[in-house]
C-alpha cells in the first residue's frame, strides 16, 4: 500500500445549474487481484467527517465508490450500464439510479487520473449530470 496525495474535483449539472468542488487530501493506493484501491478519509469538507471513502477501478468497465463509518453508500459505475445503488446522506439513505456514460482509467503504479460521467436519477426522475476528475499521485517513501 502506497501513501498518495489526492485531487478530487467533481462538477455536478442539474438543469440550468451547474456546481463544482474539489478536494485534496492524503490517503493509500495499491493494486490486489488486478484492481485499483483508493482509500482516503472524509472530512467536513466533504460532508462525510467520520467516514472513509474506497474507489476501486477495473480497467474501464467497472469502478466502485463505497463509503463507510458516519455515512454509508455503495455506487456501482459501470460503462454503459444502469445499477440501481444505496446512497448514503446526512440527511437519510436514498435509493439512486446511476447510467455510466464514459470511464477513463490511467491508474498505474506511479498514480494517474480516473475520469467518471454518469447521470443520476431518483425515482426515474433525472437528477443531475456528473463527472469526477480523480488525480493520484504517489509520495516518496
């Protein structure tokens, strides 16, 4: 497991509107059984102090946002396909619809960057456009 430093930027599009953050923080990178393991601890800026957030990303069919502690969630994107995943809120669980439009994946052992575009819907109602812009990059040992 390697220390990284973490860019995170996530631009979120609802109808007429359109809100962007980002976050840098620290956490770990490895690759087991072929799939790459991103774990950072959340904080206030994030809305989730208290839990720890873990991506994984195979290839470019398949990543995984899971999120656990102080808030829970379990989202499945996976290209061109449509799961139904558990989103966890301060505010209450909520059931969301998440279609994947496009994963880029250039994780490597010296880091790289993992692009996601996906639409969510609740309900079968759209609720927003997204995209995550992921940038690792490892720290000397």
């Amino acid at each position: 497991m390697k220390k990284i430093s973490l860019k995170l930027r996530s631009v979120q599009t609802s109808e007429d509107e359109r809100s962007e953050t980002e976050l840098m923080t620290e956490g770990t990178f490895e690759k087991a059984d072929g799939v790459w393991k991103i774990t950072y601890e959340d904080s206030d800026a994030t809305g989730f102090e208290g839990a720890v957030t873990t991506i994984t990303a195979d290839g470019t069919e398949l990543v995984s946002i899971v999120r656990s502690g102080s808030a829970n969630s379990n989202l499945v994107i996976e290209s061109g396909k449509k799961h139904y995943c558990l989103y966890g809120t301060p505010f209450g669980d909520i059931t969301v619809g998440i279609f994947t439009h496009k994963i880029e994946n250039s994780l490597s052992e010296n880091g790289g960057s993992l692009y996601l575009k996906y639409t969510l819907d609740v309900n079968s109602a759209f609720m927003s456009d997204n995209e995550i812009y992921l940038d690792v990059c490892r720290k000397d040992s």
